[in-house]
C-alpha cells in the first residue's frame, strides 16, 4: 500500500521530467525542420491616369464607369488597354475623361477614341459635339462597341447581341504574310453581333464573318466602329486569361498557365491587330504621324536578361563580353547570390542595369527563414518580398526597379505578383515566361501596361520573355530576327543564365550566344538592356507630335497634300512614321522647314525610308533632338 | 537510508539514467558527426645527376661531386642550370664530371661549358686541357673564373665581387630592335665578378657590360675563342625559371603555410610577363657560339613548328566536365591534357579519356578550393576518422584506372598550392613518380604571361643542386586571365621569335567560381590560334614523350671553314604524336620527331645548298625561325647525313670574330 501511494505521489514529478524531455525533443526536433507559416503578398492601389499634354489623339476613359462594370474577368472593362495600345503605336497621348474633355483638347486632336466606357454612355452634349467636329473633318472619332445614340447614329443595329468568335474571317489591305498569320491565328473576342451591316460602311475587320471594325462616313470625316471587346481582347493576350472570379485553374500555376496562345507561336498577335487599327484603319483615314518605337533607325530591339542567384559579382561575366560588343544587358539577381554593391559597380561600369530575381514565397524557391524565442526558433516563413527589397537595397546600394519570379510560377491569384511587385516600387516585370519553347505567346514583344482586377493600371509593365533559357522548342532565334527586321518589328526578349556555363564551359552554346551579336547586327536589331529600353519609350511618350494638312502651294513643283508636322523630340535617336499613301496620294518627299543657311531660312530634303510594318507600309525619317517641323508631300495619282 | 528511497530523485532514478543515457547518445551523436581529420605527409626523394652522355658538339662540365645542401640562394649550386640551358636549346649534348676530363673526351668538341663551381675547382691539369682545346680553334664558356684560369680567361679577377644588377649594355652584341630593349630588361641574380673596363666588341672584349663593367667578355686564345661570364649565367636562369627565395618564401625547409606558385618569381611585380627572360639570356650566350663556326642542334619543337600549345582543364569537382572539355578539344583535332582527383576520376572515365585521346594527369588536391581527398574509418554511418590520402595513394587510385599503356606521368597542384621552400614540393611530386608537373604560373586574372622566365619545361635542382627526376612545365595564363587577344599575342611572339611552348590552363569549373567571357572564348579559338601561327597543339603528355626522345636523340656534326661545309649526322628518335597524326595522315599516326636547325647565315652568308642523305632538298622546303637565325629541315626518324653548305664570301669579306 505504501508502496503503491509512494509511487503514486511521484507520478507529477515523472510527468514533468518526460515532458521536459519530450518538449526538449520536440523543440530539436523543429529547430532543425521547423514549422512553415504563410505570408500574405503586399498590395498597391491601381491608378487613373489622366495625362492633359494636347496631342494628336485623346484617349477617353471613363474611371468610374471601369470601377462599376461587373467584377468578372469578362465583364469588366478593360478599356484602360487603349491607352498601352496607344502609347506603344504612337507614342504622346492625351488621357482624357468625360468631365477633362475641353474644347482646346480637342482643338489640337486629330483622333478621339471613344473607349467603351465612354462610349456606352456617352452624355448627349458630348455627342453633339464631337458630330459637330466630325462632321467638318476635324476629328476622326473611333467608338468602341458604342450604345445609346452612337450606335443608333453610326453603328450596326446590335440586335444579336455579344457573341464570341474564334477567327478573324476578313481584313482589309493588309500585307501578306501577315494577313495569313493574321486570319490563321485562335483568338477568343467577344463581339456585338448585328444583323445587317451599316449603310454606307466600309468594313474593316470581320470575326466569324460578322463585321467588327467598320468606318461610316459623316460629313468631312469619319467615324470608326470598334464592335468587339478590345481592351478584354488585348488584356487576355498579353496579361493572360483567368477564370472568371480572375484566379487560375491550376493549384501550382505557371507563368505559361497566364498565356493564351500555343507554345512556339511565331506570330504577335496583339500587336498586329493594335497595328492594324491604329495605322490600317485610323491611319488611312485620318493623317497620323507616330514614332517609330525603336531607337537609332533598328529594325527592332533584342532584350538581354540575365538570371542568376549562383555567380554572385561573377554573374556579370556575360555584361563585359556585351560591352565589347557595344551592347548592354539587365541581370537580375536574388539575394542569396552573393551579389553586392561592388558587382554593381562593375555592372554600371559595363552600362548594364540590375534587377530583383524574387523568390516568390509559396514555390521550392521561396527563402525560408525561422523564428521563435531566442534561439528557439520553431517556425519558419518565407521571405517577404518587401525583405527581399530591403536586402537587396541594403547588399547592392540600390532600390531595384525591375524584378522577375524565380522559376516561372505564378499565384492562383492572376495578378497578385503584379500588385506585389508595383507596391515595393518595381516598374519593369520579366516574368512572363513562354516556358520551355521560344516565340510570342502573350501575343506581343513589347511592355504592356499590367491592369488590376479592376481594370485600372499598376505602376508596372509586364516586358515578355520571347526566347527563354534553353529553348527546346519554337522559332530559332535567327529566325525571330529575321520577321522582326521583315515585318514584325519586335522586341526580343532572350532570358539566359550567366550559371548556365558553370557546371562546365559549353562552346557550342557559347559560340551560338556569341552569334547573336552578329545576327543582331545583320537584322539591325539593336541588343539593349531593359531599362535603357524603357527610358527610350518613356521620352518617346514624352515628346509630341501635331499635324495639320495643308494643300501645296504650285511652286512646290508638287500638286496634292501636304503634312506639316511638328515634333518635339526628346531624344536625338528616334523616328517619325507616316502612311505612305494618304487619301489616295503618295509619298514624294519631306523636308525638313527650318535649316539655317547663313541669314535665311531655308528647307532641305530629307531622307526617307519605306518600311513594312506588321503588312502595312509606313515611311520613316529620323528626327533631330529638340523641334522639328517637318513638311510631308504627298502627290496626287 | 528510508528518507532517501522516498526522495524524488530515488523514485526517478531510472527516468534520470534514461535521460543522461539519451543525452549521452545525443552528446556522442554531435561529436562523432563531424569525423576527425587526420592530414597525411608525402615522401620526398632528393635530386640525382642524370647520366652522362658521351656524344654532342658541345660539352658541359659539371661538378664531381654534389655540393653541400645549400641554406640560402648564393650557396647554391647552379651548374645544373648550363643543363637545363642545354636542354632546352640543343637537345644532343654532352656532359662530363670534371675528373674525367682529358684530350680524348675534348677531341671533335666544338664548345666546353665550364659552369662556376667547376671552374673555381678545376685542377691546374684541367685548366691547361681546356686551353689547349680553345688554341686548337675550340670554343670556351668560363662562368666566373679563379686565378687559376689566368691564361684563358679574358682578363684577371681582381677587386671584390658585388651583386649583379642590370644589363648596362649589349653593343657588343649586335643585336637590334625589340630584342636589344628585352634583353636589356633581362633580370640577373648572383653575384658579379670585377673586370677590368673593356671597350665593347670588336674595338674591345666587352660583348655585355652588367653595372658598367664588361659582364661578359671574348678572348681569342690561339685559334679558339674564351667567353668570360663575370656573372652567373646558371643561377641568373635557375632564379628566373625555378623562382627565388623573398620575404615570402623561405629557401630552407619550413613549416609555413603554402604559397600559390606565383609568389616564387624573381621578376618584379606587374601583371603582364610578355618575354621569356631566361630563355633570351642563354639564347644570347649560346647562340653566339655560331659566329665562330655554325654549330647545329635539334629544334624544339617536331618538323618546323614554331612552337608548341598545350591546353589544360583541371576538374576539382567533376570528372565529367574536365573530360567534356577534353572532348572539345578532341573534336577540334587536337588533344587536352585533364587532371584528374583521385576520388572522381574512375576506370569508365579513363575509358572515355582514352576514347577521345585525352591526357590524363593528376590534380593533387590540397584543400583549397575544395575538400581534401579522404579515406573514413568507422562502423556503418559512424565514420570518426577522416585520414586524407597522401600523394603517393592520390597517384596509384588515378593511375590503376588507366591503362597501361598510358600511365600518369604529368600533375597539377591544386591552386598551385607550393610548400614556401626552394623544393619540397618537387621532391614531394618527383617521390610520387611523376615526371612533368605544371603548377607554376599565374594566379587567375592577376598576371599573365612567362612568370618563371620560359614557356618550356625545366628540371628544378634540389638544395644541393641536383636535378630532380622530373620537369616543371610553367603555364602562361590561367582561368579569367585567359582571352584569345592574350594568347594571339603570346603565340605571335613565340612565332616570330621566342619559340616557346604556350601551356593555358582553364579549370572546368572555372565559370563558376572566376567567369570571364575570355575563359570561353580562348576555349573556342585557342586550337585556331595555334595553326594560324603554326604551333604544335599537343597534351603535356606528348609533349614530354616528345622531349625525352629528343633527348634520347644524338646529334654530331662537322664545320669544314675551307669549303664552307656543314656536315651534320643525326640519329633521330621519335615518338607517337595523335595531333601530328591526325594533321599529315589521318589514318596513320605519325612520329613527332625534332626537326635539325642549323645557322641561317654564317659569316654574313646565307645558305647555298642542303642534302639530307644525299638528295638535295630544295632551299624553299626548309622553313626559317622566326627569328631568322636557323633554318628548320624536316627529318624522318633514323640515321641521317645532313650536308649544308654556305655561300662564300665576296673576296673582301670581315674577318670571322664572335
């Protein structure tokens, strides 16, 4: 009995001691695999841009009219994708809104597009107005899918409703091949389907033989009709398609997941359809002077992208070889790279950039880090991508400005990553990836603004990856070259890893990048860094063009039209674009009005050279830095 | 005693034992995790005089007997040095120990090479054999003589000797262009011997002036001529080739930490080392043996080729990649030399390695860069001892993998990691059996360039003096120092003038730890290079058959002045080359045998005609070096008589003086 109670009466202190051992254990046991916790991604508000600079073109968005549609991805409006279409095609821009839409803005445009969230609900005073301007030829109103009294007025009658197509069944003078590529290509469009077409129109563009892109005229002017879902059309190119409630389907997603085009295709879709309406369709009817969107008279751009999180400061082994070649590159490199401030150094030397490879939390590249009491730390979470900034701020001495997801993975959240990276101040993404085959599955080269799900724009572009690390599959990249410098004038985007020739120095691989400066060279392609890109396209946003068609006086020795344009060019390395033909007259000279002699004035001759853009052919001629003014003559038949 | 069996801890003993039990297995786990590293030592062996040779044009005379281990540089014995000069430059010679000098050892002699130390003790007897020899029209290289050499040397000793600085001038030595300001940077070591003031040569004796005072200076004795080297010639070129004791380097034995080879050089510190300083002083020296008469010896490299280019790949990490650049290299008609680790390379590699014709050496790791080479002792997953494998079992695990008709013979330290004295290393790596060792050249993309003075390999001497049993073959240029401008620049040198064999070393994991774009394009272009400029691109394996079957090879010849006839007999040895095979006869591999050089010009005249065997061989068929001071001709393996005859002078031609 004694024995049993002696017993007993220590069973508290035995409980204790198996406790402290077994929690001893235990805490061992998850200081070395600790337990993981999540972390929410950070998030920025989007933004309404407004830009006031007159121009040629005003774009009208209608903010809130984006903030009300419907949350779901086919629902919203997405009619802020004019305005990447619009800067990529032209350039300077007016960002206006039905209430900053003045009369002096439209003094000074030559084109309003109407966007849809205006254009379904278009107050009747504007309407007047515009008919006013439209119909003395002053403006050229574009309408996309418009309701209410436009569509009465210009449009189809609608009466069939929204209807999805699968082809472009119809264009009209567009160059081959890319009308083939053009009419050949799976797209998904959501057009207003009508049952006859409008009197009068002339159609432009047809889907599943339904007319989607048509002009009407009135009075001295036009009228276009844009009766498909642009902006849904050109956010699902480039930004990916989601499920309607905007998540992915996938429960690991890729970036390749965001695409919508087929592995290896060979053909920008988006840009040639934003192209075609911009200078197929607008440009035919209304003179339209843009900036050619590369620098120093290229054919097109190639990006170079290095990734590393190995090499450290010897990740910046592939910049000095470009530097001998005249040409710059970006590398983005993790925080775990050993990377600092004197790889930077050697970088900027090399005139390179350097970027965040970011190690997105919740994929096998996510950086863990655990915490606890002391040095019991029995949790573990995921570096932030706000640690990852601050690290990479405090390593490299800079705040990175361009980024890219470690490994192509994406979140089930379509944008989220976007959001994430915009909010710690990242301005330039590279994470769209093509997976393992080269060629242009988010249907352009080119940045693209991101939209949020709400249709409103981030702080940030989206640049493509076209030609990713160890392409399998897909166009060679001499061919890419080569339908860029013919027809398709694309930005480039080749991603490589400096690491890649660290298990052991591969000469072949080796010889075939070393090629591509050469091939660049005969495709003149220009082979540039990321940032430096941008900063092209930032000043070419910045500049201005205004254009007034004038008729030319007899003892210009030419009867029919003349353009004068006058530029403001940021930059001494940009281009102006114009049509060829105008109005049924052709090109014949341009000179340039202010050279001066001595004391006079006079003008001189200047050198054009003709170009197929995407099928379409435009003439180019390049700028002085500051202002030019430029008289274009076209020449009756 | 009740108190206590109801104590706490009494009840809980056996939970307390199971605790300090758990804790102890836990205590024993951390402690036996990291197993105990046992470093391991490698035998060394000492130099040894390599046997004599009775036949050659020239004769070198060296010591009798060893000379005390030396505890600093001047202590030194360099007599050797005459060897290695000799051996790089003729091929066929002879030596002798000075004891065994007499008339009939000296007789169909052209030159006798007297080195310091075998001057200073020659016997009065020797002294006057060798006189003899100069007034019967010989030729004479005293290096620093005594008074007892009075009689033939150029001038007496007397003064104190001081240590030799700078070449002040070269008048006397005719030479011109580039090559004078080289020669003039060439560095000197050892001390200088007093001379009186000479005019330079031919107003006076003085063909260099060290310091202001004739360094070197020519006597005609009787029909013969005596050069005079008041400095030391061997020493200078052992301190450039074999590096010299700084604060850095102790020339005793030591216990400090090892020094990457690059800290042994004796030339100042820069980072570019375009010239080949040791190999243009003894070419200065020796070449100007053929102004008196044309004396002819075996090229240096097989046919005509200028020069030689070896590309390396150490493989630290993985067998795999170093053999992928070997593959390269294969593919590109030529052949890589790999070192191999011993606990990565494996029989299935050298199978490939001897598929693609790669040369397998061994990388004797040191820890540096990565982790030593250990065997562990223990039971299952407890392995508590780590012993690290010493060079000798590094050797045997490499060389049981391959086959036996290619047994290692050539390594690489790893980092070039070199015990910080005059020769440890070497004796280490010479005990191990090997025979070429390439660790001596510059540290990354620090330097570039002949460090050690020379592109081509040379016996190290021991304290004592002696020659150890193998070569060290210096590299010019190493991982991110490499680009293809560098190596065109070097093998345009080598072309037009300094002949030398060009060894690159690319680790192959280079673009890892050090990347560099030039890494990848000298890997590309390096195989063009060598045949844009005509270089023989070979493995330091073949490189070292071919040398040791030149040595092996003899060459006599007879200098009629009368009928200005060179008569040159040869018996040429050659060895199995794949690259030469594969260049001339891709089906049949082909002998790398040395080519027969001879003088260019004898006294201002070019060469009239040449038969080998008795067949003409047209003028045109016979290359000239870059230099232009010898024509090459391509001789077969075998016996062979070579006759070459010089045009005769106008009827008012110079006197003949050196």
């Amino acid at each position: 009995m004694n024995f049993r109670r002696s017993k007993n009466s220590h069973l508290p202190w035995r409980t204790a001691l198996w406790f402290v051992v077994i929690l001893a254990i235990v805490l061992v046991f998850l200081n070395r695999t600790p337990l993981a916790v999540d972390v929410e991604l950070p998030a920025e508000e989007p933004v309404e841009l407004t830009r006031d600079t007159p121009s040629d073109v005003v774009v009208v968005i209608d903010w809130q009219a984006v903030r009300n549609s419907p949350a779901t991805f086919s629902g919203r409006d997405f009619s802020a994708a004019w305005i990447n279409t619009l800067e990529q095609e032209i350039g300077p821009i007016t960002i206006a809104t039905p209430t900053t839409l003045t009369a002096r803005v439209l003094d000074e445009a030559r084109v309003i597009i109407l966007t849809s969230s205006v254009a379904q609900n278009i107050p009747d005073g504007i309407t007047k107005t515009l008919r006013d301007y439209a119909l003395a030829g002053k403006l050229l109103i574009v309408a996309e899918r418009p309701a209410g009294e436009l569509r009465e007025k210009f449009g189809a009658n609608g009466r069939v409703g929204l209807q999805r197509g699968r082809k472009f069944s119809w264009v009209r003078d567009l160059g081959e091949p890319t009308r083939a590529n053009l009419l050949d290509a799976d797209v998904d469009v959501e057009f207003v389907g009508s049952t006859t077409p409008k009197e009068n129109a002339t159609t432009w563009l047809s889907v599943d033989g339904a007319p989607v892109v048509y002009s009407v005229p009135i009075g001295e002017g036009s009228i276009v009709v844009v009766d498909f879902d642009f902006g849904e059309f050109m956010v699902s190119s480039q930004q990916g398609r989601p499920r309607e409630d905007f998540s992915l389907a996938s429960t690991t997603p890729s970036t390749t997941d965001l695409a919508v085009y087929g592995p290896g295709n060979r053909f920008p879709v988006a840009d040639t359809v934003e192209r075609y309406l911009i200078h197929g369709v607008i440009g035919r009817l209304t003179p339209l002077p843009t900036f050619w969107p590369f620098p120093s008279g290229s054919e097109g751009v190639i990006v170079s992208l290095h990734t590393d999180r190995v090499l450290g400061n010897g990740g910046a082994w592939m910049l000095r070889y470009e530097a001998s070649r005249e040409a710059t590159s970006t590398l983005l490199t993790s925080i775990d790279s050993g990377f600092d401030a004197q790889g930077y150094e050697l970088v900027n030397k090399l005139s390179g950039e350097v970027g965040l490879l970011w190690l997105m939390q919740n994929s096998d590249d996510a950086l863990m880090e655990s915490f606890g009491l002391g040095p019991i730390r029995p949790f573990a979470r995921p570096r932030t991508l706000e640690s990852q900034v601050s690290d990479f701020e405090k390593n490299v001495g800079i705040k990175p400005i361009a980024a890219q997801v470690a490994g192509n993975v994406w979140t089930t959240d379509w944008v989220a990553p976007l959001r994430a990276m915009s909010s710690q101040g990242i301005r330039l993404d590279f994470s769209y990836s093509p997976g393992g085959a080269s060629g242009y599955r988010f249907g352009t080269g080119f940045p693209f603004l991101a939209l949020d799900e709400s249709g409103l724009p981030l702080s940030i572009r989206v640049l493509p990856i076209v030609v990713p690390q160890d392409a399998g599959e897909g166009p060679t990249t001499p061919e890419l070259l080569t339908t860029s410098a013919a027809v398709d004038h694309q930005v480039i985007t080749i991603a490589s890893r400096p690491a890649s020739f660290a298990d052991f120095p591969d000469i072949p691989k080796f010889e075939s990048w070393v090629e591509l400066f050469d091939q660049a060279s005969t495709q003149k392609h220009r082979i540039m860094s990321a940032g430096s890109f941008d900063s092209f396209l930032r000043s070419r946003r910045a500049s201005s063009v205004h254009t007034r068609v004038l008729t030319s006086s007899s003892d210009e020795g030419v009867s029919g039209l003349v353009l004068r344009v006058t530029v403001e060019s940021k930059r001494g390395d940009l281009e102006l674009t114009f049509p060829n033909e105008l109005r049924g007259h052709t090109f014949s000279k341009a000179r340039q009005k202010v050279n001066r002699v001595g004391d006079e004035l006079v003008s001189g001759e200047l050198e054009t050279s003709q170009t197929n853009y995407s099928g379409l052919s435009l003439r180019r001629v390049k700028l002085d830095s500051g202002f030019n003014t430029l008289d274009l003559y076209f020449e009756a038949p | 005693m009740s108190r206590n069996r109801t104590s706490v801890i009494y009840a809980l003993r056996w939970d307390l034992t199971a605790v300090l039990v758990l804790i102890m297995l836990a205590g024993a786990y951390w402690w036996l995790k990291e197993p105990t590293l046992r470093l391991a030592g490698s035998d060394t062996i000492s130099g040894s005089r390599p046997p004599d040779r009775a036949e050659g044009d020239i004769l070198l005379l060296l010591p009798d007997s060893p000379s005390a281990t030396a505890s600093n540089f001047d202590e030194l014995d360099c007599s050797y040095g005459w060897f290695n000069s000799l051996w790089q430059e003729y091929g066929s010679f002879a030596t002798a120990l000075t004891r065994d000098l007499s008339p009939e050892i000296l007789a169909g002699r052209s030159v006798v090479i007297v080195p310091s130390r075998v001057a200073r003790n020659m016997p009065t007897a020797g002294v006057r054999a060798i006189g003899d020899f100069a007034k019967r029209g010989g030729q004479v290289i005293l290096e620093q003589p005594n008074d007892a050499w009075l009689a033939v040397a150029a001038s007496t000793l007397t003064g104190k000797p001081r240590r030799a600085q700078h070449i002040t001038s070269i008048e006397g030595l005719g030479v011109h262009g580039d090559l004078r300001e080289q020669i003039a940077g060439i560095p000197l070591t050892g001390v200088l011997m007093p001379a009186p003031a000479a005019a330079p040569f031919p107003e006076g004796a003085s063909i260099m002036d060290i310091d202001d005072q004739p360094g070197w200076a020519v006597t005609q004795v009787g029909e013969g001529w005596v050069h005079t080297l008041y400095f030391n010639l061997g020493c200078s070129v052992t301190a450039l080739q074999q590096g010299l004791p700084t604060r850095d380097m102790v020339f005793g034995k030591d216990d400090k930490p090892e020094i990457h080879a690059s800290l042994r050089r004796s030339q100042p510190d820069t980072t570019e080392f375009p010239v080949p300083y040791a190999d243009l002083l003894e070419r200065a020296v020796l070449q100007r043996l053929s102004v008196v008469r044309p004396i002819p010896r075996l090229w240096l490299y097989p046919g005509n080729y200028a020069g030689a280019m070896v590309m390396t790949h150490p493989a630290p990490d993985a067998s795999r990649s170093g053999l992928a650049l070997a593959d390269a290299a294969h593919r590109a008609g030529a052949s890589a030399t790999v070192f191999m680790t011993a606990d990565l390379f494996t029989s299935k590699d050298a199978t490939f390695a001897e598929s693609i014709g790669a040369d397998v050496g061994l990388l004797w790791v040191r820890g540096k860069r990565r982790e030593l080479v250990l065997e562990t002792v223990g039971i299952g997953p407890l392995q508590p001892i780590a012993n690290e494998l010493d060079l000798n079992t590094q050797f045997t695990r490499v060389n049981i993998a391959l086959p036996e008709a290619r047994p290692l013979r050539v390594a690489r330290v790893e980092e070039s990691a070199w015990a910080n004295d005059w020769s440890t290393t070497f004796q280490q790596l010479a005990a191990a059996r090997l025979r070429l060792d390439s660790s001596f050249g510059p540290k990354g993309g620090t330097s570039w360039g002949y460090l050690f003075g020379t592109g081509f390999p040379f016996y190290p001497l021991d304290e004592r003096g002696l020659p150890l049993p193998l070569v060290e073959q210096p590299y010019v240029m190493e991982g991110s120092g490499a680009s293809p401008q560098r190596l065109e620049s070097m093998l345009r040198g080598s072309a037009q003038g300094f002949h030398q064999s060009i060894v690159v070393s690319i680790s192959s994991d280079i673009m890892r730890y050090d990347p560099a774009p030039g890494v990848l394009l000298t890997l590309r272009d390096a195989f063009t290079l060598a045949k844009k400029h005509n270089h023989w691109a070979t493995s330091l394996g073949e490189l070292l058959d071919f040398l040791a079957a030149r040595r092996k090879s003899v060459l006599t010849s007879q200098w009629s002045a009368e009928e200005r006839r060179l008569t040159i007999t040869v018996n040429l040895l050659g060895t199995q080359s794949d690259r030469v095979a594969a260049e001339e006869n891709p089906e049949k591999p082909k002998d790398a045998t040395a080519g027969v050089a001879f003088p260019r010009v004898f006294d201002g005249e070019e060469v009239e005609s040449v038969t080998l065997d008795q067949q003409d061989v047209p003028l045109k068929e016979i290359a000239t070096t870059g230099s232009s001071t010898d024509r090459i001709l391509i001789v077969p393996p075998g016996r062979h008589t070579i006759v070459v005859h010089y045009k005769s002078p106008a009827p008012a031609a110079a006197l003949i003086a050196p």
